[in-house]
C-alpha cells in the first residue's frame, strides 16, 4: 500500500472536498477528515480531564465512540435534541483530544456558558479558559489552552482595536487541534462559512439540535465540516427520562371584526403581520395562559415574539421584562439571571435572540405570539428550550407519563399565520411530536374574569387598531439579527426573481403624481434662467429630436 501526500491551498480545500463528494458532478471519492492526536508531538498538550460528578449517557458514549471509532479523531456532525447535553458531550471530545481547544459560538451569552461548562466539567483554571468578544479579548498565556469566542467576531470585517487584531493574527497563526462549532447549522451561511479558511484546526466538530435549514445548504456540512456521525431520537430520550415530556398545543385565536376587515384590505397588506400578532384576542390568550401557569402551578414561563413592536406591547402591557437584539448585555444576563433565581420573575419577552444558546433549564413553558414565518427549525429551538427534564413543579405533575413542559403556539384564525404555523411544525413532527389543536379557550371564562383581561373591552380594541394603522413601515417588521444570514439569502433570491406590484391604471400610465410642464422650442435656449434649468432639468445644448426639428414650419 503506498500513501501519497499532496498539498493543497487553502483557498481550495472548500472546493476540493465538495468535488470529491458523490452526486451530481462528484467524483463518488468522499474525504475523510481524521485527526491522529496520540502520534501529534509537534502540537502541545493540554492536560485536562473530567471531573468525577462528570457522567455521560448512554447516548453521549455512543456520539462519542463515532467520532473515536479507529483511535483518531474524525471531523462531523452530532445531533443531539436540546437539553440532551451538547455541551457535556463537546467537553468531553474536547478531553479526549487533549490539544488546544477552540469553541464558536452565536452570541456572547453563549460563549459565557461554555466557558462555565469547561470550568464545571474538566479540571481547567480559570486562566486556562478564556473569552474572545467585543467586552472581553483575552487569550491564554499558556501553550495550550481552550478559547471561546463568537462567530462574528473571527468573520467581521470592519476595523477592529488593535489588541483584537493582535488576537487574530496569532489565533490564525497557530494550529489547533479541536474545533467546537455550537449551532453548526448557521456554518453553510455565506460570511460564517469563512471561519473553516481563516482558522486552522486538526479536527472540527459540529453541534447542534436540527440539522435543517430552509434555503437548503444544510447538506454544505459534509465538506466544510464533515459527516453526521450520530443522531438521536426526541421520543426516545423522553421516554428514557433524558428530556422532558412536553405537550405541544396550537391554540386558535378568533379574529375580532374590525381587526379582521383591517386585515381583508389590500391596502393593509404591509401590515397583516402585525394585525394578526397584535389581535385583541390573541393578547387575552397570552394573557391568561401566562396567569394561569404563575399563579396554578407555579411554572417559568418564556414568551416568544419575532416581531419587535408586539414584544414591547405585550410585556409593557403585562408589566414584565423582555429581551431583544438591543438589550445590553449586562442587562440581558440580569434579567436572565432574576429568572433563574427569583421567585418574583416568573415570565420574560425574548426575541429570536433566544432561540439558540440560551440555557434557560428552569423554564417549563413557551408561549409563541410571533414567529419568523415558516422557520421550521425555529420551531424546533424554542421547543428545546424547555426540553431539559423536570422535578415535580406542581403536584401531581410528576406521574408517569403525564407532561410537565408545555408548549403553545397561538395562532389568529382564517389568517396566512395558519399556513406558516403548519408549515413550522413538519420538523417536530418528523421527529414524534403531536400537535393538540386549541379552540374557544377563553368561551368559558367567567364575564368577571374576562373582563379583567387587558383589551376586553371593544373601546380598547379600537384604540389599539388605530394604534398599528398608524405606526411606522420600521418599526411593524420583524427583528433582523446580524447573524440571520439565511434570511439574507433567501431575501436575495427573492429579488432576482418575478415580482408582481399592485398599482391603479393612472400609476401604470405614470399620470399618478404628474404634472405637465411648458419647455420652450426656441432657438436660444440660453435665455432661460438657470432657476429654470434646474427645475426642468433640461440640457440646453441637447439636440432636438429629429420629430420636431420643423414643428414651426408646419404651424406656420
């Protein structure tokens, strides 16, 4: 057996592991990407291990023997569902390896939970671990050690300090030996993509809970990362007692009829989104969905709302705190920390900002007002973040087989919500879940207590559709992170595609918004003032059209 060993550039590894792939224009010769670290002397060692309180699953091990299958470490893909312990079973790969270690991340909150999950699981000092974001650029003095940064800022390319330059250039000079990449499903996107080129590394693992994406670059992975080495079963890990056991339930929201006849007119299409969202009834839904779970069984409750205008209203509304993309950071930990720890804050508002690498374990309800559109996996990802498994939070709660986590998507009938909210949940539903659907929730209430809802009343209703009729075009739309590449992308092809505008006839013939205006036909056009010039943007010197070159002549 002889082995050849050639070299390729870097700016080609991308398109050389995608020819080898089999398929269409493939050459059927898939690579392999495996990582000898037993027999790698050139490279430092980092001397850390695993705690002894640190117990994997049965499932964990098994990732875990698919990446370790031949003594080497391979480059891939584990899916694991959320709550199963992503992080636990990449500390863990991380100390097999025992070389430098670098974790990416989505956002600075996620990196300050992978930095504590290396601190918790392994024997590592706090020098040894160390965070690389706009707040904190640090990196250890050591010859080996684990790095956590963001994603964003290896691939920014805008100016930067020149003590986060300096860590760039030696992050790019040096060799490690494990990357970590959380929520690996955003690496096909367009800027992440280039973390593989600039940064290099011996071995790559991706994480993450669904390995979908809507603009269909998921299948990308196999040659920037690698192959999927394992997946879990949902349903199999909750039966196991691993996750918890969740009812999943699409509550129907009528719409009530002015907001509805809002909502029919075609001059209103910009703002159907939010006329839906913001419906009187949907709002009592939450709101009484949000009381009930407080005050009867004492539960965390997580509201979800992509679009910005409808989070403000609902929390200011129900006096409670809310996250989005503009929440500082250190206000953002507070407020998740109050969560975790208070009894006095027992729901928040969160964006999309919440939707990945937040680890919330004690929350065990999400209610849904607002989402990105068909996003299955968006689905997916909220669902997970009450997935972790639950004590008994209520009494009775913990019998066998009866659900401790809830999770409730409302939906405003006869709307193109309905469509999406069906679309959304094709993922869960691959996996097990069943949807229960929802109607007439608040038919039985009593008139004392629905009439304490927040817009019970048809005068508050009508001042709140005037409300949303006259806000701004920027401020009724959903949030646009700066990590939503895929919404880019999608966007993108959108414009380059056939579009079709509603207009009248006067604005098709251009007569809407037009005025005629006098030009003289004379032979000295420079008697004209230059006031006029301006005005009727017209070029003096511009030679007639040949049309009119003896207009007079026949007028005479």
């Amino acid at each position: 057996l002889t082995t050849h060993a050639v070299e390729i550039l870097p700016s080609m590894v991308e398109h050389v592991k995608q020819r080898c792939l089999p398929g269409k224009g493939g050459l059927n010769y898939p690579i392999l990407e495996e990582y000898d670290f037993q027999n790698d002397k050139k490279n430092p060692d980092l001397m850390m291990d695993l705690k002894p309180t640190a117990k994997l699953r049965s499932y964990q091990q098994k990732s875990l023997s698919k990446m370790f299958s031949n003594g080497r470490a391979r480059s891939g893909v584990i899916v694991l569902p959320c709550g199963a312990g992503k992080s636990l079973t990449g500390v863990s790969a991380a100390v097999r390896v025992k070389k430098s270690v670098l974790c990416l991340c989505l956002n600075s909150v996620s990196v300050d939970q992978w930095r504590h999950q290396f601190l918790l699981w392994t024997n590592l000092q706090e020098h040894q671990v160390c965070k690389f974001t706009a707040e904190n650029k640090q990196l250890f003095s050591t010859e080996a050690g684990v790095l956590v940064t963001t994603y964003s800022m290896l691939t920014h390319e805008g100016r930067r300090s020149e003590e986060a330059s300096r860590i760039l250039r030696e992050m790019q000079s040096k060799e490690w030996g494990l990357m970590l990449l959380d929520e690996v499903h955003v690496v096909p996107a367009e800027t992440f993509r280039k973390v593989i080129a600039i940064i290099k590394s011996h071995c790559k693992l991706g994480l993450t809970a669904t390995l979908v994406r809507e603009d269909n670059l998921i299948d990308h992975l196999n040659f920037l990362i690698g192959p999927k080495l394992y997946e879990a079963n949902w349903l199999d890990l909750v039966s196991h007692g691993y996750l918890a056991n969740v009812q999943c339930a699409e509550v129907w929201c009528e719409m009530t009829k002015e907001f509805f006849a809002e909502y029919m007119k075609k001059e209103n299409r910009r703002k159907r989104e939010l006329l839906y969202v913001m419906n009187p009834i949907k709002f009592m839904t939450c709101q009484f969905l949000v009381e009930y779970h407080e005050r009867q069984r004492r539960d965390k409750v997580i509201v979800f709302s992509d679009n910005i205008f409808a989070l403000r209203e609902y929390a200011l509304k129900m006096r409670r705190p809310f996250i989005y993309g503009a929440t500082a950071h250190n206000e953002r930990t507070r407020i998740l920390h109050h969560f975790k720890h208070s009894s006095e804050v027992n729901t928040i508002f969160i964006s999309r900002v919440g939707d990945n690498s937040i680890d919330i374990p004690e929350a065990n309800v999400i209610i849904q007002i607002a989402s990105h559109a068909g996003a299955r996996r968006q689905e997916a990802q909220r669902l997970g973040r009450i997935l972790r498994p639950k004590q008994s939070m209520a009494i009775g709660s913990g019998n066998t087989g009866e659900f401790n986590a809830f999770f409730y998507s409302l939906v405003s009938k006869d709307t193109q919500e309905m469509f999406y909210s069906t679309k959304r949940q094709q993922f869960l539903i691959d996996q097990g879940y069943a949807f229960k659907v929802v109607t007439g929730l608040l038919d039985n209430m009593d008139k004392a207590e629905y009439d304490r809802l927040s817009y019970s009343k048809r005068e508050d209703q009508i001042d709140l559709l005037s409300r949303i009729l006259t806000v701004g075009e920027a401020d009724q739309g959903d949030e646009v992170l700066a990590t939503d590449k895929e919404q880019q992308i999608q966007e993108k092809n959108l414009l380059s595609a056939a579009r079709r505008n509603v207009s009248s006839l006067a604005g098709l013939s251009g007569a809407r918004g037009m005025t005629y205006m006098e030009y003289q036909t004379g032979t000295q056009p420079k008697q004209l003032s230059e006031a006029q010039k301006r005005r009727n943007k017209i070029n003096p010197y511009k030679e007639r059209h040949h049309l009119f070159k003896f207009r007079k002549k026949y007028q005479r």
